[in-house]
C-alpha cells in the first residue's frame, strides 16, 4: 500500500511539475546556456555550419510563447535532436583528460542537473559536453603562441537593438564567449552565471540607444578586467560629454588637483593645483564615485578605477555645471559650481600639471643613487645607464609608465646573474579548461616566460621598482620580472591588474572588446590577475598633503637603509 500512495505521489508531482509556468527568466537562461555549450561542443554546429545566430533568434521566438516546463523541454529536445542524423551520431567521442596542468576552476556545467530539463534532455547534454570531437570554427586556439583567436564570429549582420531577441542574443554570445574561453572568469566578483541571471532584465528592457549602450557597459564591467575599457561613442557625446577644466588624483576619498587641462578656465572657477575637493553634486567624493561608475567599465580593482576615471571622467557630464566643495591650497573651504566644456575646448599647451617629471631617461640623483625612467629609455641608454650606475648602492627604476623600447632580456641582462624563469601562464586549452604553467609551444628557440643569461657582472646593488596604478599590462610584465632579481623592492601601491596579452572580440552588434587571454602568476604560484604585482613596501599618499615626489624620496629612504 505504501509503495502505490508513494507512486501516485511521484507521479502526481511529475504532472504538476510538468504543467508549471515557466518564467521568461528561466527560459532565457536554459537558452542561452544550451545555444553555448553547442556552439562549443556539438560535432557538427561547432564547425560552423550554421547560421547559428539565426537559430537563437528563430528558438528564441519560438519558447518566448511557451508556457510550461513540459512544452519547453519538448521544444528545447526537437531542437537539439533537429541538428543530428545517424552519421552525426557516429561523430560523437567521449572525452578523455590527462593533461597533468589542466586547469578546471572554469568547468561549471552543474546548471545540465540544475535546470528542471526532463531525463531525455538532460541526457542529450551530457552527452555534448562529453563530446571532444568539437570544431574550431568559433574559437580556436594558435599552436604557435596559445593565443585564442574569434576571427570567424564577427557578429550579426542585421542586428538591430531595438527587437529584444537580438539584444538577448548580444547577452547570449557575450556571456558564452566568456565562460568557455576567458581562464580568468574564475576571478569575476559576482560569479559568472549569477551575471547571466541578474542582466537579463538590463537586455530585455534595453529598447533605447542608452539603454542598450548602458546595459552593454554593465555586462562589461561585471569582468572585472583592466584590459575590458570598452568606450562608446553615443555615452561619449550624449551623456559624458563636457568636462571640467581640471582633474587630479583619487586619494584617500578625495580628489587632489593635479593637472589644469586649462589653465585659464581654471582661473575663472579659482581652481589651483593641490586643492582638495572632498564633495561632488551634494555627495561625498566616495560614494559619487561608486554610484556613477560602478556598472560603467570593467577594472581589475578598485585603484585601477581610481586611475582610470579621476583625471576626466569623474568631472563628466552633459550638463553646463558641477557643484564641488573644496579645501583650497591655502587651507580655506570653499564651495561653488564649476563650468563644464567640451573636450575640444583643452589644448595641450594650455595644460598644467602639478609635477612634470625630468625628461631625462636615467640621471644620477646623488653620488650613491641612479635613476632609470623605464617608460622613455632606449635599449642603448640603458646599457649606459648601467654601466655608469654599475658601482653606486641603488638604482631606482621608474615603471610608473609603459615601456616601448626596450624588452624583457634588455633589462634582465643587467638584473639576472643566470637565465630564470620569472613568470607563470595559464592559457585557454578546450571549452572551460585551461592549461596552467603553460610552456611556451616554440619553447626551444625561446622561452618568453624566461630572461637573462649567465653573467657574473650583474648589478649586485640595490634596486627599488617604483610602481603605481597606472603600471599596467606589459609594464606588470616588466615589473614581474625585474621583481626576479637578486635585490628588487618593489614600492608604491596597487597596480593595473591585468598583466597578459589583450585579446579582442566582435560583438553581435559588430562593436569590439578586448579582455586578458591568459592568466598570469609567480612562479611561486600567487595570481597577479587583478591583484596587481606584489608590492613591498606601500607608499601612503596625503591628499592633504600631497607630495608628488613622495615615490623618489621614499626610495631614497630605503636605498639608505
């Protein structure tokens, strides 16, 4: 008896379970997570043999009048058994890992067990994410450098955002592109599919230009990545379009003059170099900040947004004016409205800065101390530089910058007393997998994850790497490896956080973006992927206070020591 009230219990609640309404959230989700994983796995959609754009947006129509979970796992099972005969049946390989580095923190497909599919539909699932008999039509990997390449999906050709199909399209290919092929969504704040969930509505309700540029801008900024500064024109000429005629420097919740962009301007609001301003628009600077850009880009870390949008972006609008309140340089309190102008308005020779540094690219500051200006040296002064420097107690290198003449092995030749590895990769390999400490594929011709040579000339002295929030991308490279050498104190504060090559995407509205290919690490393992590089000794600047040469005299202090 118990087990028949048992059966017709189970049985009961399957038709109920069966006759359920279906929320249009969740029909998109299962959709969009479904349209991926074939697009990546399936043996036959994944070489490109469809229009598979069009597909979303026919399924897309068709399960937006669906109902029940019956009717859509009916739908979703005719779809995917739509795309198969017998011979693509006979296609289908299981798939075997051995790979002694894989790296699986990305491998999420709990949502197959998760979504409420029917045991036909789920089956089928698994048996396409098992599949390792996949194409390279959408995604595919470089042998020569690892570096993953989106050449053949370049975007839809009648997008349009005001039809809501294709703007969930927009989500749909974003979001899939992401998760099977970034290495570093594993670092996301809000984990990856929560952002499939919490953005469907920001798409849906995108009817308008802003709206949909904005909610393009959300999605971005939920990367967390330095290298994702996706800029628009429309945000650009209709929102944020005139500006301050100063800017400054993020520090301790206030923002520091630091540059004029026009002197005259300036004049006429009475604002000076070093003025605090410690309130924007009736709000303290910090939560201003957070409210305007907290969905308006993608940084790595919170000082790589400081950078990014203090020196003209957090003084932006489309408005004539601002109201800001200030301490002046000379210690009163002030409070005013400040004019807002066009861009085109700035000339740089009417900019000033609060401190432009020497032009020099290595001079001597005392009889003990060098310095090098790593952004502006050329391969042939810096072996002057060295050679002149090769007795002193320290050198300071200046990597508040990007370097673009010179490389790795120009720099280590002087750093290193033997060849060494200074950095770890970890790079795309399959859908959601990843290999970590990869080897470079052209490793015996030249390891790029390895500098310097035997040489017992090395400068044995001390040397103080002075970085900041702007020391970004390969100037973190750079930073990564001169750490390596024998002597290196790093100081200064929290940098860019994105250290890898940038890689770019078309997106189905034919817009680009770029994000970080590869994850990046010491070899003693710690990620510097949105951490920035290991600092040393942390430089505290006063916004108060400021110091503009506080980084030198520090290093100084320390060379001392």
């Amino acid at each position: 008896m118990k087990k028949i009230l048992l059966f017709i219990f189970v049985f009961s609640s399957l038709i109920t379970f069966s006759q359920t309404k279906v929320p249009e959230s969740q029909k998109i989700e299962r959709l969009i997570q479904i349209w991926g994983l074939l697009k990546y796995h399936h043996p036959e959609i994944s070489k490109g043999k469809l229009n598979w754009n069009q597909e979303f947006i026919t399924l897309y129509d068709k399960i937006e009048k669906i109902e029940t979970n019956e009717q859509l796992n009916q739908e979703l099972l005719s779809w995917i058994t739509g795309f198969e005969s017998e011979s693509t049946k006979k296609l289908y390989k299981k798939t075997v890992y051995d790979q002694e580095n894989l790296f699986t923190k990305n491998y999420d497909y709990s949502w197959i067990e998760t979504s409420n599919f029917n045991p036909i539909v789920t089956s089928k699932l698994h048996q396409i994410r098992e599949n390792s008999n996949y194409g390279d039509f959408y995604a595919s990997i470089d042998k020569l450098n690892n570096f993953i390449n989106f050449k053949n999906d370049k975007g839809f050709d009648s997008f349009n955002y005001r039809i809501k199909s294709h703007r969930i399209l927009f989500l749909a290919s974003f979001w899939n592109v992401m998760k099977y092929w970034n290495v570093n969504i594993y670092l996301t704040d809000e984990p990856w599919s929560e952002v499939l969930k919490n953005l469907q509505l920001d798409f849906i309700n995108a009817d308008t230009e802003e709206k949909f540029e904005f909610a393009k801008m959300k999605l971005f900024s939920k990367l967390n990545d330095s290298h994702s500064d996706y800029f628009n024109d429309y945000i650009f000429k209709n929102v944020y379009n005139r500006f301050a005629s100063f800017g400054g420097k993020l520090i301790n919740d206030s923002l520091v003059v630091t540059t004029l962009h026009n002197k005259s301007l300036a004049a006429k609001d009475n604002i000076k170099l070093k003025d605090v301003i410690y309130e924007i628009e009736n709000k303290s600077v910090k939560d201003y900040f957070y409210e305007k850009f907290k969905d308006f880009g993608s940084t790595s870390n919170l000082n790589n947004a400081r950078n990014l949008y203090s020196y003209y972006w957090l003084l932006s609008s489309n408005k004539d004016s601002m109201h800001v309140k200030f301490i002046s340089a000379d210690k009163k309190i002030e409070s005013k409205y400040v004019k807002l102008y066009e861009y085109e308005t700035y000339k740089p020779e009417e900019r000033e800065n609060i401190s432009i540094p020497k032009q020099e690219t290595f001079y001597e500051l005392n009889t003990d101390i060098g310095f090098i200006n790593l952004g502006k040296i050329s391969k042939k002064e810096l072996k002057t530089a060295f050679d002149s420097f090769a007795n002193k107690k320290g050198i300071i290198i200046d990597l508040r910058n990007y370097p673009t003449k010179v490389n790795e092995d120009d720099i280590a030749k002087y750093l290193y007393p033997k060849k060494k590895i200074f950095v770890k990769i970890l790079a795309p390999s399959k859908p959601s997998l990843g290999i970590y400490d990869m080897q470079a594929p052209l490793k015996f011709l030249k390891n790029p994850f390895a500098a310097g040579s035997k040489n017992r000339k090395y400068y044995k002295g001390k040397i103080n790497l002075l970085v900041n929030r702007s020391t970004g991308s390969r100037a973190e490279y750079f930073a990564m490896l001169i750490q390596q050498s024998p002597n290196c104190t790093a100081i200064g504060e929290q940098t860019f956080g994105a250290v890898m090559n940038r890689h770019q995407i078309i997106l189905i509205d034919k817009t680009s973006i770029d994000f970080t290919g590869m994850g990046a690490f010491y070899p003693n393992d710690i990620g510097v992927q949105r951490n920035g590089i290991k600092i040393d000794y942390e430089v505290k600047e006063s916004a108060k206070n400021y110091n503009p040469n506080q980084y030198i005299e520090e290093a100084i202090k320390i060379i001392n020591q």
